[in-house]
C-alpha cells in the first residue's frame, strides 16, 4: 500500500495568551492518499488556517507531527523544510498573491526557479501550464490586466509548477463572483483528473466541498468525516 501524500499525526496546537492557554488542535489525525481531493469545512477560528499551516510546515505543532510523502518534518531545518515545501507542496490563496511586477508566465516560472529549474525548463513548464489554464493568450500580461478568475487560475498554474505531490487551498473561491468561482472550480477539478495531484481546501463553498471525495469538518480541534 503506498504511503499517504500527506499525514498529521496527533497533531496539537496550543496557544499562550497572557495567563491561559488556548488549544486549537487536539489530537488530530489526518492521512491524504495521493490524487484525492479532501474539503476541510469548519466556523471561523475553528483552527482550520492553523492547520493548514501545520500541515505546509510554516508553523511547528505543539505535539505531534506532519509527514510529507513520508519526510517527517518535525525535526528539518528551516531551510530543508522550505526545499521540501517547494517541491513537494503547492498553495492557492483566497487572494492570488501574485508578484505585481510579474507576467503571467513569470509567476508561474517562479517556484521553479527556486527549485533550481534553468530558465528554459522554468519557461516551458510555465507555457504548458498555461495552456492548462485556458491562460496562453495571457502569458505576458500583468496580474493588474487579468481579471480576478485569470489571476487565480494563474496562482493554480503556478501552485502545480513544481507537480506537487498535494496543493493546499484557503478558501480559492472566497473572493470570486459565483460564476467565476464556479469556472475555477471546475478547472480544479479537471486538473486533478489530468495530473492526479491531491488537493486539500480549506472552505466555505458547500458547493466546492461537495465536488471534493471526502469533506472532513473541523470541530473541537479534530477533524469528523461528514
């Protein structure tokens, strides 16, 4: 049986506020195969963006652990966790939080070249994706010429530049129309059929949740499946 893409294990998040102590994750257990797609629903200061970062390494859990691709992250250093991060990892953001200075076909270069991609690989893994996107006849245009739907498809290319073994999502459609956050929604979906990446959202469109496999709910620090 192949290991799991992605694994909090006992997670636990506990923050210090003046004389208490408020726990925003207890005990939680989650395991994402690879290609599967998993909604993560739950009310506001449920915990749900704390986790998500737990699970992206840019917070450190209380107790607990998080396991990507089988790397335990606990114990990596600052910099190896960012390595794994960027190569194993992609991020979709209500806002798109692309580079303004930026074309299209830049942003989505990016993360490769971090990776230490040469410019050529960065350039036509960017070009393809775009093409995955419905975005080729944009390449060159700034994030301030696209509109909100192009600049969000053009923050999911740019997540899937480095072909993630999972993209984490925070509400994606949290800030688009309902007929365009419908257009992305079905760009996601079609792009984890095409590439088999696992997709972990974070979000309050029940319609979203709805098309992912399974929609866990965040109650009480732990994760119930629905």
């Amino acid at each position: 049986m192949n290991s799991p893409v992605l694994q909090a294990i006992n997670l636990g998040r506990v923050f210090n506020e003046a004389d208490t102590q408020l726990e925003i994750l207890a005990h939680l257990e989650l395991s994402v195969a690879a290609g599967e797609r998993v909604a993560i629903i739950g009310s506001s200061g449920s915990g749900k963006s704390t986790l998500l970062n737990l699970l992206a390494g840019l917070d450190q859990p209380t107790v607990g652990d998080v396991a990507i691709n089988g790397v335990s992250i606990s114990g990596l250093s600052e910099k190896k966790r960012a390595a794994l991060r960027n190569a194993e990892l992609g991020f979709v953001f209500q806002f798109h939080h692309l580079l303004p200075e930026f074309s299209a076909l830049e942003n989505i270069a990016v993360p490769m070249l971090l990776g230490g991609h040469s410019v050529h690989q960065a350039q036509l893994r960017a070009v393809e994706l775009l093409d995955q996107v419905g975005l080729s006849n944009r390449a060159k245009h700034k994030p301030a010429t696209l509109s909100g739907g192009e600049r969000q498809r053009v923050a999911i290319a740019r997540a899937l530049a480095n072909t993630p073994a999972c993209v984490l999502m925070d509400e994606p459609t949290g800030n688009l129309d309902p007929h365009t956050a419908e257009e992305v929604e079905q760009y996601l979906t079609r792009l984890n059929r095409d590439q088999g990446v696992a997709q972990i959202v974070v979000t309050h469109d029940h319609a979203l949740a709805k098309r992912m496999d399974r929609v866990l709910q965040l109650i009480d620090g732990k994760l119930i499946s629905l």
